[in-house]
C-alpha cells in the first residue's frame, strides 16, 4: 500500500454522486509543491464514501486526506488521486473573514420626554 496524507485546499465545491454501492463525495485538493521559480501545484482527486461531510467541502476550504495514493495515465498525463481512509476539515476559506460582532450604534437619549 502507498499510504500518503495531503494537506491542501479544495478546487471547487464537492458533488455528491451515486453509484451501484451507494453515496460518495468527490472532490479535488491542491497542494503546493516546491518553492521559489520551481513552484508547482500538484492535484488529487478524492473519492469519499461519506456524504455527510459533503456540505462542509467548498471552495478554498483547508482539509487533510489520509490514504492510499492512486495513478492512472490518461492521453500522456498521470493524473493522481487518493482512496481515502480519512478526510479532516483543518479550516475555513483562504479569503474568509472573521466574523464580527455586531453592536448597534450608539444612540443619544434626550433628557426631557416630550409631551
């Protein structure tokens, strides 16, 4: 077994397909590869078996996947994916913003009532 765990964030939002065994969610993950001039993505395609978690996968959302690491040749490309054992949701969206609290403005109170 190739056992590899990425670390990465989602490319698109994750779908929901059926198959002759059931429900899956797939998904691609990037995961920057190398430094400096030679920087470089690598994508995963990920096919999970539990759909629960499938509203939680969107884009630019953080994840790690645990599992055995897949190749297949396509039209002279190798294009790799990973048989997942375990996917954990790390974070919220790169851009995402903190939310804030909301506090109502400040209003000023007259002293007299008028009547």
């Amino acid at each position: 077994m190739k056992a590899i765990t990425v670390i990465g964030r989602l490319t698109r939002d994750s779908e929901v397909q059926e198959n002759e065994r059931g429900g899956f969610v797939r998904f691609s993950v990037a995961v920057d590869d190398g430094y400096g001039e030679d920087k470089g993505t690598l994508f995963f395609d990920v096919n999970y078996n539990r759909t629960q978690i499938a509203q939680y996968l969107t884009k630019g959302t953080q994840v790690a996947v645990t599992g055995e690491l897949k190749t297949r040749e396509y039209n002279g490309k190798t294009y790799l994916s990973v048989r997942p054992n375990d996917v954990k949701l790390l974070g919220g969206k790169r851009d995402a913003q903190p939310q804030r609290d909301y506090q109502a403005p400040a209003t000023q109170l007259e002293d007299e009532i008028p009547f």
